[in-house]
C-alpha cells in the first residue's frame, strides 16, 4: 500500500491541535479538485472537518478569506477552528453530512429553495468591488473554451470547421456582452445541490473558496440548473421570480424588468454549461474522473433549450444539433 504522507503530515497536526486526545480521522466527502476532507471526532462524539489543500496545487488562503466575508454576510458556513496556510491545512466546524441533492424532493424544495435564495440574498448584499477577483470577459471566455477543447475535441473527438469556429466565438461575444452588462455582486461559483447542507440554520454553505465579483444571475443559474438534479421550467420560473422579488426588497440592483432579467440568466446559463461540459469532460480524460460524465445529458438539455430560444444564440443551437448524432469516445455512453 502506498503511503499517503499528506494524510500523515495532517494526522500529526491535528493532534497538535488536540493533544493528548484519540482521534477518529475519516474521509467525509470527494471533490473536483486536488482538496481533501475528513471528519475528526474527538473521544465525547465532536466532530470537525480537516481540509487537506496540497501546496501548490491547492491555495487554502482564498477560503480564508472569503469564509471571513460571507460569515460576515450572515451566511451559514463553517466556522474557521485552526489554519496551517503553509502546509495546506484547515480545520474547520462541521455542518454534517446531508446534502441538499440528497434530501430534495417535490415536497420539500420550496422550502430548501427558499432558504437557499434568502442566504444568497444576504451574500450579495455584502456585494462590493475590490475585495474578491473580478468576473471578468476573459476569465468567463476561457470558460467557455473548454467546450470546444476538451467536450468536442477530447469528448466527441470531432473537429469544427472554420465557419463553426467562427460562428461560436461569435455566440460567444454575445453571451460575454451580456454577462458583462448585468449588475455585479459576490459570486459563490458552485452554489449547487452538492454544496448546500440541510442544517440549523439552513443552508450550511460549503465550497466556496473560487468566489468572485460577477454578474448577479451566476448563482441563481448555478442553483435551479443545477448539474445534478432538475425541475419542470414552470416551476424554476416561479423559484426565479420570487427570489427576484425578494432581491428588489432587499434593495439588491436586479432589473426592474423580469423579462430582462430572465433573459440574463438564460445567456448566464449558457455560459456556465459551456463550461460545465468541458470541465466535466476535463476531468474525465485529463483526471481519470468518471463520476460526472452521468449528468452531461441533463447539461446538454439545459444549454440547447436556451440556445433554441434565442436569435442571438441559434449559431450555437445548430452546432448541437450537428454534434448530438456524435457518439462519445468509446467506453461511455449517454
């Protein structure tokens, strides 16, 4: 067996910051990226989450800060216990083990989404420039691009011809024009069923070391077209209007129009399932990650519902069409 000296070397600081004490160290969750998590109970049944972020990989000191700015916010995230910025170690309180996605229902979505939205809306009230990256054009371009890199050439192996190549950086100015014109607050980046936890108070938010200063729509886009679980449109509208109601109240600069602001997170959602189908292809070829090749279909059906809806978009909704009688690299099928 090979030995893991990160686990080690985490091991031997955490009982630096319990000494004396038995510890149950144990793996808690996966994730996308390089980070590690394990639950640590102590001997009287405590619990405590070990992030494990390896230099240089992995900067630990962005979830520093913005662990600050959203407690600070009134959001419900986990409480900051000790930190080893240099070797890449948190510890971190606990808010359990029950995901959003592994709770939502029918039944009690309306709940779960509301308190989502109310927690998001405390978030970006605490909205001002300057302190988190900016959301900007080339940073949401070089998203985008991992589609026609890694899902089309790596995934689909297929080749688009000049004209496409063309027509999809065309599609892509457009989107970028209107994310960019949308207002700008705190960006979470991930703030999906996976990284929600049902909590007290709930939601117990997770994940968020990649946030950002963007547009207002991200995370509306992140959470009701959500990678991993889905709901009728009708139903997202009526989710979308209320926070957008709500937001107006809370005095958050949402359009005056809905029709407008919905068009803004139609576009805000495309680009980020642009970017979705390359990262998720990415971590398929580049990473050995299989895990999420399972919800690209769901991805797919989201981003080629809005670009059939929209003149500005129907460049790209032909690229799809052209693309689906692909079949994916041999050894997945959707």
């Amino acid at each position: 067996m090979t030995q893991d000296l990160r686990l080690d070397a985490l091991t031997a600081w955490l009982h630096a910051q319990f000494p004396g004490q038995p510890l149950d160290i144990r793996p808690a969750s996966a994730d996308a990226s390089f980070r590690r998590y394990f639950r640590v109970t102590l001997p009287d049944g405590s619990t405590h989450i070990a992030m494990d972020a390896p230099p240089p990989q992995e900067d630990c000191r962005p979830f520093v800060a913005v662990q600050a700015l959203f407690e600070a916010a009134g959001a419900h995230v986990p409480a900051l216990r000790a930190q080893d910025v240099e070797q890449g170690f948190l510890l971190l309180s606990d808010l359990g083990s029950t995901t959003y996605l592994q709770v939502l229902d029918a039944e009690n979505a309306p709940a779960l989404y509301f308190d989502a939205t109310t927690a998001l809306i405390s978030m970006q009230k605490a909205s001002r420039p300057g302190v988190l990256p900016e959301y900007d054009r080339d940073r949401l371009l070089a998203e985008m691009e991992l589609f026609p890199v890694w899902y089309v050439g790596r995934h689909l192996k297929a080749e688009l011809s000049e004209a496409e190549t063309t027509a999809l950086y065309e599609v892509f100015d457009r989107i970028l024009d209107v994310n960019l014109a949308e207002p700008q607050v705190f960006v979470h980046r991930d703030y999906h069923s996976r990284n929600l936890m049902v909590t007290a108070p709930n939601p117990g938010v997770i994940d968020f070391q990649d946030a950002v200063y963007g547009p207002i729509s991200y995370d509306l886009v992140s959470l009701f077209k959500d990678a991993y679980i889905d709901w009728d449109e009708e139903q997202v509208l009526d989710w979308l209007i209320r926070y957008w109601q709500d937001a107006k109240r809370a005095g958050l600069p949402v359009r005056e129009d809905f029709a407008e602001f919905h068009r803004e997170y139609e576009f805000m959602g495309v680009q980020r399932h642009l970017k979705v189908l390359g990262i998720f292809a990415r971590l398929y070829h580049r990473d050995g990650k299989d895990g999420y090749l399972k919800d690209m279909p769901r991805v797919m059906n989201y981003l080629r519902a809005a670009a059939m809806r929209y003149r500005d978009l129907a460049p790209l909704a032909r690229l799809l069409n052209r693309l689906e009688g692909i079949t994916p690299q041999a050894g997945y099928t959707f």
